[in-house]
C-alpha cells in the first residue's frame, strides 16, 4: 500500500502504511445529527476562515 491513506470527515487525513488496518465498529450510543441549510459544517468554516 504504497501513499494510501484515509480521510474522516472530509477533512482530516492519516497516512495508511502497509499492515495498517481500519476497524469500523457501531459505537454505543445513539446521536441525532441535524442540517441547517443545504452548506455543509465544513462548507462554512472554510467561508468564515477567508473573511
């Protein structure tokens, strides 16, 4: 695996080297995400970053 890597969020990135395993698990707890208009979180720190 020769410059993999893996993106979380859309935003933060960690080099994979070879061996190196990803493991998805169901976490515990519950959580209800919400969308206030149609730009994403990142969308607008990035907006509010370049004023």
């Amino acid at each position: 695996m020769d410059g993999a890597e893996a993106t979380f969020d859309g935003d933060t990135s960690v080099k994979l080297n070879s061996g190196d395993r990803i493991v998805i698990s169901r976490a515990e707890q519950k959580t209800k995400l919400i969308r206030t208009k149609n730009t994403s979180f990142l969308e607008i720190l990035r907006e509010k970053m370049n004023r």
